[in-house]
C-alpha cells in the first residue's frame, strides 16, 4: 500500500476533517486517481487509510483555489514558501514543482 507521512499537527487535521489535500515536492512515488493510502506519522505510525480523488502536478506559483482548499492555512505566500522549505531542506519558491494529492478519508486507525 501507497503511504503518505505527516509532521504534526496535521495528522489531527486529517482526521477531523478539515485537510483532505497534501502538497509533495519531489515525491517518487507513482499516485494515481483511485489509489488506497496508508496516512502515518513520520514515525510510521499509521493513523488513517484514504482514497486518492484526484492528482495534478503544479508549481506553488500556480496554485489554484481547488489547489489550496482543504489545505491548511498560511497567514502570507512567505509563511507558506518558509515552511515548505523547512520541510524539504531546500530554498521553495514559486518555481518549485509540486504534486497536489485530493483524498477521501476511508477509515480511521488509529486508537
């Protein structure tokens, strides 16, 4: 099964339903519309199971509405470029390339 890993705290925002879309810079692996997820902690540790609705590769200088929605909030397009390049080690601007993953939450695991 596919995983995708969440730094805190938006693991609880997944499952309370107020994240259903993730933004992954550099990700390897192959994600397709229909696919089941595996949502864990960086530390594996699983906590939900999703189903991918729709998938589209982007740059942050693109984004649309659809693209942020269901997306946490930054306060300013600085905050957001900050933190993602904190989360990546790398400078992010909006040139970076990015894939935008919509799910469904099918199934929460953790106890």
């Amino acid at each position: 099964m596919k995983i995708l890993k969440f730094s805190e705290p938006l693991p609880g925002l997944v499952l309370d339903g107020r994240k259903d879309i993730t933004w992954r810079i550099n990700y390897q692996g192959d994600i397709n519309v229909g696919d089941e997820l595996c949502l864990c902690h960086n530390n594996g540790q699983e906590f939900a199971r999703a189903k991918v609705i729709w998938v589209k590769e982007t740059t942050f200088g693109n984004f649309t509405a659809e693209d942020k929605e269901g997306h946490e909030k930054f306060s300013s397009e600085g905050e957001m470029y900050a933190t993602y390049s904190r989360y990546y080690n790398m400078q992010v601007t909006p040139e970076t390339r990015v894939k935008v993953i919509k799910f469904n939450l099918l199934q929460i695991t953790q106890t």
